[in-house]
C-alpha cells in the first residue's frame, strides 16, 4: 500500500475544504510546488493533484501552478478536475502528467472514458468515485448524479478500469478516520486498485486501511490534511506501511 500526498488547488493556492464544501476551504500554501518538492524529499513517489477550479468548470485558473508542478518535481502526477474533453488529456498528456482522473466525465460523458482508455491504457486512466450516503456526486461535489455508487462500480468493472479513487465525502477533510466499512465491502467486490481518500488523520487510520483482510489488497491512501496539520509524519508513515 502506497501513501499518496495530496495537493488541492483553488485560485493557484494549496487548500482543504471540508467535506467538500468550498464554503469551507483553508489555504495552506501560495506556493504549492514547495508542497510537492518537500513530499519527494520525504519519500513520497506519486502526488494526488486536484483542480478545484476546474471540477466546477472554471477553467484554466490553476494551469500555470500545475506546469510549474510538474516542472519542479520528480514525483508522478495523478491529475484530476475539469478533464472533460479529449483537449484537455492532450494537453496534460504534453505537459507530462502521468495518470488521468476522470470523475464527472465518467458518468456525463463515457465516450471520453472509453477514448482515454483506448488512447492512454489502463494503466494512465483512473476513475474517481465520491460518494455521499451511497450517491456519486460531480461537478467538484456540488451536484447529485442520482448513481449509486455500487451501480456506478459495475459499469466501470465491465468497461475494464483497473483504477479507481474512492471517497467517503462525508469523511473527506475531517481528520475522523476513513470509512473502513465502505473499503473492505468494495475491495471484496471488484477486482479494481482501489486508492482510499478522506478521513485519514492519523499513522493508526493507515495501520488500520494496511491490515484490511480483504480478496485484493488496498492499493494506497490519499491523505492531505493530516499531513498540512502536522498530525501525521510523512516519511514515518511511507516506512512504517
């Protein structure tokens, strides 16, 4: 199980919201590269990289803090937000990000899934679900699909996803601990690589995501507040996992 530092931008700056409300976001940093270089220095080799912005269809705000991202650091980049057109992969693919997170446009526009599938290989396309009581919410979280998640987990195993991104967005930037529960049900019914997200506010919450007895085992854990509130050490939890 990896651990994934993340980065969250909104209007150029490193933010949390909490439980996805942008009503409720705290700026951590002006400079969010610096985020990303003290990540790689402590053993971090994948950044989970959103653009807030542009999951609510503002786009274009954040590109030059993600350019200079991914000119400053060694890390692989999973990127997310707003990448709702083949354009966009295009452009991200030039830039030189490695893996593509698709959200909205999972449910709003499968053909896209299916061509950056086709285009960038399994390996590269990951697919985030957010879930709120069961209900997969786009649109950066501020719209119901009316899909429940389960349903929404079916339709990608047939279209052969091997990745996905899982959140509890009732836990997301709590810092109560992820939704166990909701992972062991999902690692024991699909055959994804599921990276777990939200909630995670300490070394325990990993122990306890790590020690899952589940069919697949989880494939990392995104955490982000945790690590900006200084509640959990990045390098002792990369070697303690």
């Amino acid at each position: 199980m990896i651990i994934i530092p993340a980065i969250d931008l909104f209007d150029n700056c490193a933010v949390r919201l909490f439980k996805g409300n942008y009503e409720e976001k705290k700026i951590y940093s002006s400079e969010p590269w610096k985020l990303a270089e003290g990540f790689a220095k402590n053993g971090a080799t994948l950044l989970h990289l959103v653009d807030l912005n542009g999951a609510r269809n503002q786009i274009g705000i954040n590109e030059l803090s993600v350019l200079k991202i991914r000119e400053t650091t060694s890390l692989k980049i999973q990127l997310g937000g707003g990448i709702r057109d083949k354009e966009k992969l295009t452009y991200y693919d030039k830039i030189g990000i490695d893996r593509f997170i698709l959200g909205t446009a999972a449910i709003t526009h499968p053909d896209l899934l299916k061509y950056a599938l086709e285009t960038y290989g399994k390996e590269r396309v990951v697919v985030a679900v957010d879930a709120r009581d069961g209900i997969v919410k786009i649109a950066g979280w501020e719209k119901d699909s009316g899909v429940n998640y389960h349903d929404l987990m079916d339709q990608l195993a047939k279209a052969g996803i091997e990745h996905v991104v899982f959140t509890d967005i009732a836990q997301d930037g709590t810092l109560a601990g992820p939704n166990l529960e909701a992972y062991r049900e999902i690692l024991n019914s699909y055959p994804f690589q599921v990276i777990a997200s939200g909630g995670i506010s300490s070394l325990k919450d990993l122990m306890d995501l790590s020690s899952l007895k589940t069919k697949i085992p989880l494939y990392g854990v995104i955490t982000g507040k945790a690590l900006y509130e200084g509640k959990l050490d990045l390098a002792k939890a990369i070697s303690s996992i």
